[in-house]
C-alpha cells in the first residue's frame, strides 16, 4: 500500500494534471463531523445517516475515492449491489454524470454527501473530509 | 421520462421568455423568478428519480460437460446448456419509506435428461419487509433459507465468485427456500458492527427425488464484519419428512418422517486488495437413517483488474455409515474430494464470464454422493465410476 501511494505521489508531480484529487464534501447545513469509517458505511449501506451520490463509473475520481474509502474496485462494487439489490437491502447511491454535477447535487440535496475533484468545489457545499 | 420531458419543455420557454425581457430591472426580477424555477425543475427532477416501484433483474447461461456419467452436480457426457440457464425479475414496491413489498420470479431450465421443452417458473420469493425505527427489521413470506454465506445469492451467480457454489456444502440442504418469517437487527458491540437474524417457517419442495417437508424450522444467523474479514455462523434445525428416500431405485418405499434435522454453519471471509478467500464448513444431522454428512470447502481468488483465477478444494464425508451398511441405503454414504480450477472475468459493467474445470475423486468405498454410482451402489454392483471431471462455461449478468 505504501509503495503504491509513493508510486501514485511520484505520479502526481510527474503529470499533476492526469491524477484527479478527491475530498468528501456534504451539503452546507451537514453531516458534518464524519469519520472516514461513516462514509464507508454511507456507500456501503450499512447507513442511512444521510444521502450518498456517486459519479457514474468511469471516472478517475470515482476510483480514488473508492480506492480510498471502500477499498472496493468497480467490479467488486458491481456485484456489492447486485447482491444489495436482489435480497432487498438497498439500491446503490444515485449517480450524477461527473464531479462538477456532484457538487450541485449535494449543494442542492438536504442532508446529502458526495465527492469530488477539489477544483470542482465551491462553497455551495461543505468539504468534510480529505485524504 | 415524461417528467424529464415535461422539464425540458418548461425549461425551453423559460428561455425563451427571458429572451424577449428589456430593462434591467424587469430582467433581474425575471433572472430571480427563473432561478426560483429553475430550482423547482431540480426538485422535481429529483423526486421523479425516487419512484415507488423499482424493477432489476438477472440471469445466467452456461455450457456444461463431464468426462463421464457419474452425474457431479447432474451434469454428464452429454453437454447441456438448458441447465445451466436461467432468468429471473425482481420488483420492489414501496408501500411506505419503512415497508416494502418483494417478489421475484424466476425461470429455470431442467436438466436436458428431463426432456421436452421443460422450462420452469416459479415465485422464488414474496415478501413484504418493514424496518422498524429501532433497526429492526421484520419480513414475511417466501425468502431464501439463510443457511449458507451465499444463500441470498444463490441463483444470483453475478454475486458469486466461483462458476458454481461448491457442492459439497451447498447441496447439504436442497430445501432453498422457506415461508414464514424473520427478524434482522444490527447493532455495536464494542464499536463492532453485530448482524443477526432469526428465522421460522416452513419448507416443502414435492418435485424434489422423493419429496422432502422441513417443519417447524427455526434457525439463527450471526455475523460480524469488519470489511476485510466476515465471520458467519448460523444454526437451524427442522421436522424432515422424505416421502420416499429410495424413489428410483426397485427397493421398497422407505419414508422418514418428522426426524429432528439439524443444521450447523461456520463461514469465513476476507477480502482485502486483490485477495479474496473464502471458506464454509457445515453439518447436516438427522436422525435415522438419513446421513449426517459434513461438508467444507476453501476458495482463494486473486485479482488482476478484471479477471480473477480462483482455486477450490471442497469435501464432503457422511459420518454415519454404520447406520447402512449395505443394500440400497448404503448408496447414501458418501466420500468425495473436489478440486476446482476457475476464473471470473467481469467482461463489462452488469456482466461476468467464468470458465470451471472441476475433478472428483476419493470416493472411498462410497458412492461419492453422485447419481451415476448411487444407482449402481443401490442394486448392489458397486461404484461404476472412481473419479469424474466437469467442464463449465458460464455467462452470469445483472440488470
């Protein structure tokens, strides 16, 4: 793990436009106060504490953040909620198209939590976490 | 999608009239009285998106050969693809934020030995499930018998690593389902996140060889996880009546009727980085005649991106052999090792392609639990087959 974010931090000086960065951010009026095990819990339906949003698969910083909160890759997410979905505990968080929608979304959705690039963030929404 | 079009409609006049405005006073009010609008259309957009009725659905096709008839998880020289192939839909009302009502319908082709166009439909489950503000969630009607780590996946073979959930442990019970009802709750114990669920109800399955009733089951599961490992256990016992345990066979109808069955689990997960390993072990107990038979299995997969190759060792043993020594029952006794050499690939999102080579043998002086030898084994000549090998190919998808 340690080797692999030295690799990923070697990456980033060498080409700092191609690693997209990722913060946890929430609607203004909160959750606030979350640890990074809430937010695990959040996108693994363990909590329905608050609303969570996800950026439809594809995009890098989807990956990171799933690299750094649920150490789930998009296959292992894939059969996650399939299995969610068919045994009835829960359908998978709804998706918006890419970081700048994820920060109007939360902006707009009462106790709600997202992530996104952090050149993507105003302050219409509230970053609660950082790597 | 009405709502979508409804919304762009609206959207496209609000533009339009904005268009015509002079007057910078005018238009501010005009720019805030869209904006307000514009919020609205967000909301609605929004809502449209939590309906009160969801639908998904799944299925599998596959192709499947042996090396020879002895018949391991009824596949034999003879290829089969029906078998092997299934559909299933799943629909969710929302009769309120806390109670849901579920049902699943689900196809599934019969083995090709069964002839004709045999297709069968059945409601897999039906339920109506309410989460109480506690935590606590009840359910009612036909679920799943929650006796294996896999149970709830069972024909869901998109949420499954392996090709096919190994025998060994997975045919312990072929009774998959029950109607009655159970209790979920989780909760914290020293910070660390407890599952239990209780359940009761009833079983009954007539198309079964020989027609098998669970009654009055009532059974536990507790699991705890901490997302790179999952401890399961679980616990059930049940009245078992088998109408005739030798249909098949030319011996004379022996039924068992209401014997104490019981049931024991034990899983074990972890699952971290590219590692995933896998392991249940489990005990079938009956009283009389009908065996009681332990059967475990071990799974290591690893991953690389997309594909991952996994291995399987499984065995099953019955432990009362001494209760049939020999006629027509002794073709319950049972000794088997399978070894399971398979990959996962997730070809694209909703969809995985597995490939299983699976080899049979050391089956001792049983029949090896396989319906080749049991029928040989039950008149008497004997094992015909001393090992078996069985080649899958499978498409498992999910929508």
């Amino acid at each position: 793990m340690k080797t692999l974010r030295m690799i990923a931090l070697a990456g980033l000086f060498a080409a700092p436009l191609s690693m997209a960065d990722v913060v946890v951010i929430a609607h203004p009026d909160g959750p606030d106060n979350l640890s990074e095990n809430d937010v695990r819990d959040l996108y693994l339906n363990r909590s329905n504490a608050a609303t969570p949003f996800e950026i439809a698969e594809g995009s890098e910083v989807r990956a990171e953040f799933h690299e750094w909160i649920t150490g789930r890759s998009n296959s292992q997410l894939q059969s996650f909620w399939a299995e969610q979905t068919f045994t009835g505990e829960g359908q998978p968080p709804a998706e918006v198209g890419d970081s700048a929608r994820m920060v109007d979304e939360v902006a707009a959705t009462p106790n709600s939590v997202g992530y996104a690039d952090p050149a993507d963030v105003d302050d219409s929404v509230e970053v609660i976490l950082t790597p | 999608m009405k709502q979508l079009r409804t919304t762009k409609t609206r959207l496209a006049v609000c533009l339009l009239v904005s268009a015509g405005v002079t007057g910078a006073h005018a238009q501010e009010e005009r720019l805030d009285r869209l904006e307000s609008q514009l919020e609205r259309l967000q909301q609605d957009m929004r809502d449209s998106r939590d309906t009160d009725f969801r639908i998904n659905g799944f299925m599998s096709t596959g192709y499947a050969r042996a090396s020879n008839n002895a018949g391991y998880a009824g596949i034999t020289e003879d290829s089969d693809v029906r078998s092997q192939t299934l559909f299933a839909v799943q629909g969710t009302f929302d009769l309120s934020d806390q109670t849901k009502a579920t049902f699943q319908l689900l196809s599934r082709g019969k083995p090709k030995a069964e002839g004709g166009d045999n297709w069968e439909t059945q409601l897999e489950w039906g339920y109506v499930s309410h989460k109480m503000n506690n935590g606590l969630r009840l359910r009612a009607g036909k679920m799943r018998t929650p006796l294996f780590m896999y149970s709830d996946s069972l024909d869901l073979g998109y949420a499954q690593p392996f090709t096919r959930a190994p025998n060994a442990v997975y045919d312990q019970v072929s009774l998959s389902s029950f109607t009655g009802a159970d209790v979920t709750y989780n909760f914290d114990v020293l910070g660390q996140p407890i599952r239990t669920q209780v359940f009761t109800g009833h079983s009954e399955n007539q198309d079964l060889v020989g027609g098998a009733e669970l009654r009055n089951i009532a059974g536990a599961v507790v699991s705890w996880t901490d997302y790179t490992w999952t401890v399961r256990g679980v616990a059930a016992r049940a009245e078992t009546s088998i109408d005739n345990l030798l249909e098949g066979t030319a011996a004379p109808q022996l039924e068992i009727e209401d014997e104490d069955g019981k049931f024991y689990g034990l899983g074990l997960e972890y699952e971290q980085g590219n590692i995933l390993a896998v392991s249940e072990i489990t005990r079938r107990d009956t009283d009389g005649v009908f065996p009681e038979r332990d059967g475990a299995y071990a799974t290591l997969g690893y991953r690389f991106d997309d594909v991952m190759p996994y291995v399987t060792y499984a065995w099953v043993e019955t432990q009362d052999d001494d209760k049939r020594p020999q006629g027509p029952l002794a073709a319950f006794n049972e000794k088997r090792e399978d070894y399971s050499l398979g990959v996962r690939w997730d070809a694209m999102p909703g969809i995985a392609l597995k490939a299983d080579w699976t080899h049979s043998r050391a089956f001792g002086d049983t029949s090896g639990g396989l319906s080749g030898n049991a029928t040989s084994f039950a008149t008497g000549q004997g094992n015909r087959f001393d090992h078996t090998n069985v080649y899958t190919l499978k498409l498992d998808a999910a929508f």
